[in-house]
C-alpha cells in the first residue's frame, strides 16, 4: 500500500515526500515542463504520483493526477505508477467527496494533440460532476459522438 501524505495549504512546510527533489528533477523530469514542476497546484502525492489543483470557474474540484517522473503518456507509465496512480486516486476520490459531495465523476486521459493533451506529461484528469450543473448526465463522449464530429469520407 502507498502511503499519500497531504499537502498543507500555501506557506506551511511540506513533507519530504511530496517534494520533487533538484536531483530528480535533472535526472528523470523536464526542467520546462509545468508538471514536473508544479509548484502551489500541489495537493496530495505518493511516491509515484502527485494529485494537482488549480482554482476553476467551472470545473470546480477537478484536477489531475499525473506521474512524479516525466512521461509522455499513460501509455508510458510503469506498473508500479499504475498502482499508485489508483491508489492515489481512492485517495482523491475520498477528498472530493468529503469536501463538496458531487454526485459523480469523469476520469479521463488526452493522449495525444489530436485527444486535447496540451502538455506532454501524462496526466489522469479528475473532474467532480453535481447535479444541478447545465450539462450534468452529459458524459466524456458525449461531444466525441456527436454528428458534427464524424471524420470526412
């Protein structure tokens, strides 16, 4: 089992654990990348991986889980950032749910500019969904199967 540590808000010390150290940051992490370097986004990590949040106007809660070394995409992750990467996610999942109770939840990963992933650092896209939002019951594919999204020919 992982354990996740909880990052205390902004100016409190942080735990070793959830600190990207110099070294590994020159040795496995793009030193350009905003992910290998997150920064204040950072609120609850593992040894594998970080859960990072930014202040959303509308996706309020949501953030993304991404891998501590640089990788391109999920499909790049090793076995042991799975796991951690579920375990972590059990994790964000009860911190969501103790601090603003949503209704459900859409997981989900761009891979690729094609998909919409702007920045190339795998990341698990992690978005609380409630009730008496204008879109609720409309799911990930919902846009993607919609006929003005059918390929030429």
């Amino acid at each position: 089992m992982t354990t996740t540590t909880i990052i205390p808000p902004t100016g409190a010390r942080r735990s070793s654990i959830c600190s990207i150290s110099s070294t590994e940051r020159a040795v496995d992490n793009d030193p350009h990348c905003p992910l290998c370097n997150p920064g204040d986004t950072l609120v609850l990590a593992n040894e594998h991986c970080l859960y990072l949040q930014e202040p959303h106007a509308v996706l309020v809660g949501s953030g993304i889980i991404v891998p501590r070394k640089h990788r391109p995409s999920a499909f790049d992750l090793t076995p042991a950032e799975w796991a951690a990467t579920y375990d972590l996610l059990q994790e964000v999942r009860a911190k969501l749910l103790r601090e603003s109770q949503p209704e459900g939840f859409n997981l989900g990963w761009n891979i690729g500019s094609t998909a919409g992933q702007e920045i190339d650092h795998a990341q698990l896209h992690v978005i609380p969904r409630y009730a008496d939002e204008p879109y609720a019951g409309k799911g990930i594919r919902h846009w993607l199967k919609q006929p003005e999204n059918k390929r030429p020919g």
